[in-house]
C-alpha cells in the first residue's frame, strides 16, 4: 500500500465514482480501476462494491477513508516542513461541524478564509453529537471540527479552542404570540404553548425537558432530527422552537420574532483539532481564523456587548 493507491481511493470516495475521479486526477480510467483492484488485492478485502455502474463503499472502504487521509494529510505536512510556501495556492480542508455551529460560528469563519485562500476548497461533513466530532478527528476523517455542548470540553489526545457562547432563544410561532413586547421570556411563560423541539441529546431539547419537569406545560408537537425543517414548521404555526442564538439571524430575516430565554442557558462552541504539527498548512490557517473569532467573542464579552441573539 502506498500513497498513491491511497490518493486514487480518496479521489474515487470523494467523486463518487470511476470515471470522475479518473478525470479529475487526469489519468486513464482503466489505469485507475487497476491500482484500486491492486490495492484491494494487498489488504486482502474489497474496498467497493460495484452496483451497476455505481459504486458504494464496503465497510472494509468505509473504515479505511479516516487512516487513508491522514497519511495523505501527513505527506503535505512533511512536505511543507521542506518548502517554502508563500500562501495556500491550493489543497482540500476537511471539517466536521454539527448543526447550529454549522450556521455559526462557522459561515463567519469559513468566508474569512475562502477570501484568505481562494483556492482552498473546504468540505463540511455533518455530525449530530459532540462524541461523533470527536471520533472524526481522532480517525483522520476530518482536521477540525466545530461542536456546540452544555459545558466547555476537554477530551484527550485532542486541541480544544473555546469560540463563544451562545445563550438559547425562543423562536416565537406569530400565531401564537402571547408574550407581549420584551426581547426576553422567562421559562414559566411558555405554559400552555406548543414547541417543536429536537430529538434527546441537544442541549435544545434538555431545556425544553427540564421546563416540563418544573411543572410548566410544555406540549411537544412535532420532534424533529433535521433541524433545517424547524423554521419551516414555526412559520407554519405548528410551534415555537428553543434553538441557540446562531439561529437568530435566520428567524428575523424569515420575518420570525426572537426572545432570550431567561434565566439564561448556553451553548459553549469550540474548535477541535489534532496538534497543530500534524496539521496540513490549510487546516493551521483555518485555525488562525478561528483564532481571531475568538478573539473578537472575548472582546465583546469583556466590553459587555450584547448577545449574539440580538
């Protein structure tokens, strides 16, 4: 095995299929169908199963991506320790994010750099829960990942740098809107009202559970995995939402009203790496940008600005 079969693999991963990785690595498709045969030969498995002419990874490919691409990423680094470099004038940035921090902090950050380094292409895989960042990290699937949690984390054998705070927001339904003017609401204030809440295992959804606990009836109307069908369903009526601030601008701009729940709940958002030696130059300036985000959440907070919500 060697980083070439390496690099054909990823590239028949990443575009899906023969023909298009062999374009995009500008060699003929017979050749690339018989380095990956080669490759399948020398670990004893198959890496895909060919379904017509599709192909879909084996589990045997499927567990192979993470390692596969760290040996790649580490190859770039070695490289870049030897030579000069003036700039990212191209490469591939791998991240996972969940959710909510996928809308921000990361937009934000993610069009900083791409203005930085144009020629860098950056790809975002999902994850749903905090252990799930960290395994893509750890595994080599993904340089950073940006994860939302009740507490600042601090799991080992991996970088954590604290971006922000997002305080949790009601995202009111306008058919339903009882509160009166205020740009905040206590718990209690959402007796007798419906919500459209995230599945177990969200912060979102502990609140809303730790509400009906306290003997506030709370109605759960529709429980959602997808939290991109949330606003959907509040501007139908259906209900309100407990989400992190990062979703407030989206609301607004859906003509949607917004309050701080109070007393206040919030989301800690961090950026999760390997150590910074093990980083391709692509994955280390992300991290710079990261770095100034931060850097400006803490200015705000020490001069007392407002939360991200409003």
């Amino acid at each position: 095995m060697d980083v070439r079969q390496l690099k054909y693999f990823l590239a028949v991963v990443d575009y899906e299929g023969f023909n298009r990785a062999a374009e995009q690595l500008l060699i003929a498709q017979p050749s690339l169908s018989q380095t990956i045969k080669t490759l399948e030969q020398e670990v004893g498995v198959p890496l895909f199963h060919r379904v017509g002419r599709r192909v879909v990874l084996s589990e045997a490919g499927r567990e192979l991506v993470g390692p596969a691409r760290a040996v790649v990423r580490d190859l770039e680094v070695a490289r870049s320790a030897v030579v000069a470099v003036k700039g990212l004038r191209s490469g591939r940035l791998d991240l996972t994010a969940m959710p909510s921090p996928g809308i921000e902090p990361l937009t934000s950050m993610i069009a900083a750099f791409s203005r930085r380094y144009p020629a860098v292409v950056v790809n975002v895989d999902a994850a749903f829960t905090t252990d799930d960042v960290v395994a893509s990290i750890r595994s080599g699937s993904s340089e950073i990942g940006i994860l939302g949690s009740d507490r600042p984390i601090r799991p080992a054998g991996v970088e954590v740098m604290q971006l922000e705070r997002q305080p949790l927001v009601l995202i009111i339904n306008p058919e339903a809107d009882t509160f009166g003017p205020g740009e905040a609401i206590r718990r209690e204030d959402l007796d007798g009202h419906r919500v459209v809440a995230s599945q177990r295992g969200s912060l979102m959804r502990w609140l809303v559970d730790d509400i009906v606990a306290s003997g506030v009836n709370v109605e759960i109307a529709v429980e959602v995995a997808h939290r991109t069908s949330i606003l959907p369903l509040v501007l139908a009526g259906v209900g309100h939402a407990v989400m992190p601030s990062s979703w407030s601008p989206l609301a607004r701009q859906s003509g949607l009203r917004v309050a701080r729940i109070e007393p206040v709940t919030e989301l800690h958002v961090a950026v999760l790496s390997r150590e910074a030696a093990a980083l391709t130059p692509a994955a280390q300036a992300f991290l710079a940008v990261a770095a100034e985000h931060a850097a400006r959440a803490d200015h705000g907070a020490d001069e007392g600005g407002t939360d991200s919500d409003g």
